[in-house]
C-alpha cells in the first residue's frame, strides 16, 4: 500500500472560485447632455472547490463547490428611472496558478436545496 501525505492529496484537488461581477444602470430616458447614461460597478469574491476527475483522457473537470458561492442573489431589474444589467463571469485558479473559465452547471441554494453547485471547466 502506497504511503500519501493526506495533506499533498487535498490540495491537489483544491480550487479557488473566482466570481466577477459586473452591475450596469443605465437611465430609461437619459437627458441629452448627458455624457454617460449608464454607468458600471464590479465587485469580486471567490470560495473554495474541489475538482471532480472524469479521467485521465478527458481534459475537462467538473469542480464542486457550494452553491452561495456560485449564485448570485443579484438579477436584471428596473425601476421608475433606471434599468440594471448584471453580468457574472467564473473562473476557476488551479493549486499552479493557472485561470479557468468556468461555466454552472446546477447550482441549488437553501431553502430550495442543499448548498451545492457543480461547475464545467473546459
């Protein structure tokens, strides 16, 4: 039986999940001296995973991890004045620094479900 360093295995598998997310408002009627009808905020946060290996042929993974940190709370809306786009992009950081696009595959958060979501990383 071969002898692991639990620690060396873990980490092995372990991800950072890297969520950027951008909101846009924009005026629904803008004033014509307005340069800038629409203006952007962006905000960061990031969680934990764990890499799901298919096999050793396929170079793709799926990486679990929990659904709070995959779900955003924040959708496309408007009110009276402004409209609000939100546009999210997720990445995975692999334990040697390289960046992956990810993409959600399902994502469940309480009381829906439990707090999971599994994520596609081409």
């Amino acid at each position: 039986m071969k002898n692991y360093s639990h620690k060396q295995q873990a980490s092995k598998y372990f991800v950072k999940v890297i969520i950027d997310l951008e909101v846009t408002r924009c005026e629904k009627k803008p004033s014509p001296l307005q340069k800038k009808p629409c203006e952007a905020k962006t905000s960061r946060s990031s969680g934990s995973g764990l890499i799901i290996g298919l096999s050793k042929r396929h170079k793709n993974q799926i990486v679990l991890s929990a659904g709070h940190v995959c779900t955003s709370k924040i959708k496309n809306s408007e009110d009276d004045k402004y409209t609000y786009s939100v546009s999210e992009n997720i990445r995975v950081l692999d334990r040697n620094s390289y960046i992956h696009d990810a993409s959600v595959i399902l994502s469940t958060v309480p009381p829906e479900g439990g707090d999971l979501c599994s994520l596609y990383v081409p």
